[in-house]
C-alpha cells in the first residue's frame, strides 16, 4: 500500500548499489553515526535528562531551572554536577543523566591530573587543554563538520548546476563569459580571503558557509556544462523545440536528468572536500568562532600539546574513518550509474 514505484533502470541501480559491499556497509555505518550524533544535547549533555524533586518532574535538557526550583540558595541557573545541589535532588527524588556527562563546553574541574588528562573511566578520551571531555566535543565536532558539509554541498550543487546548464544550453558568447568569469574567480586566494575578511567581521557557521559558497559551486560547472553542450543538439531536444516547448522546460525536463546522472556520483566526494575544508580552517584558526566543538580545533590542539598524544590520534582516527566511509560511498554510487554494469548484466 505504502510502497514505492521505481523504474527499472532505477531499481537496477539500487541493486548495483548494494552489490559494491564495502560502500554498501560504509553507507549504513555513516547513517548510523550521522543520526547518532544528531541526538548529542541526549547523549553528551552536563544537564539530566529528566529530574523528579517533590512529586514533580522537571526537563533541564529543554529548560533551565534556577537552584530555588530545588531549594538551592540563589536564582541562578542550576549547576547539576555541584555536590550541594546533587545532595538536594537526590535526597527528595532522582536523576537520569545521557550516556555521557559532560556538553562540548563543559569543563570538568575534579580531573586527577593537570589538562590535558589522559583517558580514564570518567573521560573515556581523556580532556582537552581546558579540561573539556574530548568525546563530548567528538560528538558535536563529528555533528557540525557533516551538517556543515551538506548545506554547502547541496546549495554548491544547485548554483553549479544552474550555472553549468546555462553555459551548455546557450552556448556561444553566454559559455565564453561564463567561462572567462570562472577562470578568474577561480584564480583568487580563497585562503587569503578569509584571513583579510576574518581579521574583520567575527566568524560564524552561517559567515563561513556564505564565503565558501562563493567559490565552492565551480566543481560541478564543468561535468553539466559538458552535458548540456553533448545533449542540446539531440533530436528529442530539437523536436521540443519543433513543438514550442520553452528553454526552461527542455533543460529542466528532457536534459537535466542525464546530467543529474554525473552530478550524482560526485557529490560524495564535494561533500568530503567540504568537511576538509572546514577542518583545515578551523587548524588553522580561520574556521568557527573560539569554544566552538570542532575538529580542526581538537587537531590543533593535538599539535600542540604533544605530550596528550590522545588528542591527535583520537581526530586522526575519527576523520580517516569519515572519509573513508565518503569515498567507499562515491565509489558506489559511481558503480550504480555506471552504463557498462547495465551492458554486463544484459549479455
């Protein structure tokens, strides 16, 4: 009832999809972490998840309460790790704590040793250079870097499409503006860019995102220019033309879709160079505003305090494992819309 109907060519690669195993598996395996890092306020929190003081229940994950509300002395926001006020709550009620007690900012001051401390059964990754549990900050770092990666590969994509499809359809003078322009944009210093526009407006996710764009859509220009200059000349798209179809109907109907086919088997690995990109920024301390849960942040810190070397091998592992798992997936979804694999099974 609820079922959905795929064409053939479709269905078929889906299957070719899931006989390429090893991206197949690293496909689930990087769903899997994505959704589980979409819930971190859940799993890495310093707040309960639910606290019963007095017959009532109280949610400090999604409001805060003063110390009063758990006859604490002063109407500041309650700190739920201080001894007086967990004395308190668990003397008339209980709490349920996430998995991990500690948020990305959190900075835990009974650690045995000086910061950075090594991993023990209270900081299972040990802290960073603030005393700050360096699985919770693994987890809101792992969660922006991908959101960060797919918001400017999916807007990219768009503008890079469009773009690649004008220049292709028209042809002409339109393709060699078009051109001559991308040469020159290209050639600018992204880097240098940043730094002069860092030093002044004061970075943020939406500031950095918006900087890229301006110069990450170039990537897919060339692989949809080149589908459109291939296609527009095909008889199916003169005989729309024939029937008074319009420009954008023919490129958003009859030629799109072939070049969607490209697009698709790239996206995996722009999405790979924008997590990149994002971390080296952030190393390099052009990236997120400072305190900011990131991965680039914890590497640089592994560079610099090279007697913690947890910190380093613990962001090394996590990125050579998340781009792994990207590239296993591009390579899959290549064999999925490869033609020849299609021509293998016929014969």
């Amino acid at each position: 009832m609820f079922g959905f109907n795929i064409s053939e060519i479709n269905h078929r690669r889906l299957q070719n999809f899931k006989a390429n195993k090893r991206g197949y598996r690293s496909f689930k395996i990087f769903l899997f972490l994505f959704f589980f890092t979409l819930f971190a306020e859940f799993i890495s929190n310093d707040k309960p998840l639910l606290v019963k003081y007095e017959n009532s229940f109280y949610f400090p994950i999604f409001k805060n309460y003063t110390e009063k509300t758990f006859s604490g002395d002063f109407e500041t926001y309650t700190d739920y790790k201080d001894p007086y006020i967990k004395k308190k709550i668990e003397k008339n009620g209980w709490m349920i704590w996430p998995l991990i007690p500690y948020s990305h900012d959190t900075i835990n001051y009974l650690i045995p040793t000086p910061a950075p401390s090594p991993p023990d059964k209270e900081n299972l990754f040990g802290t960073d250079d603030q005393g700050r549990d360096v699985l919770a900050r693994l987890i809101y770092g792992f969660r922006i870097s991908v959101l960060f990666g797919l918001s400017l590969t999916l807007f990219s994509s768009v503008i890079g499409v469009a773009a690649g499809a004008v220049q292709g359809f028209f042809g002409g003078m339109v393709d060699l503006i078009f051109q001559r322009i991308i040469e020159i944009w290209s050639g600018l210093p992204v880097l240098y860019i940043l730094i002069i526009l860092a030093s002044i407006v004061e970075p943020n996710i939406f500031w950095l995102l918006g900087i890229m764009l301006l110069f990450s859509w170039m990537s897919l220009v060339g692989v949809v220019r080149a589908e459109f200059l291939r296609t527009r000349n095909f008889e199916y798209v003169h005989a729309a033309r024939a029937l008074g179809v319009n420009n954008i109907t023919i490129m958003k109907r009859h030629i799109l879709p072939n070049a969607m086919v490209a697009t698709l088997t790239f996206l995996p690995f722009i999405l790979n160079g924008s997590i990149t990109t994002l971390t080296s920024l952030d190393f390099l301390g052009f990236g997120l505003p400072p305190g900011s849960p990131s991965l680039g942040e914890l590497l640089a810190q592994g560079k610099a305090n090279l007697n913690a070397p947890w910190l380093g091998i613990t962001v090394f592992v996590t990125l050579g494992i998340m781009l792994s798992l990207l590239i296993f997936v591009g390579e899959a979804i290549r064999d999925a819309f490869d033609p020849k694999k299609y021509l293998e099974k016929d014969f």
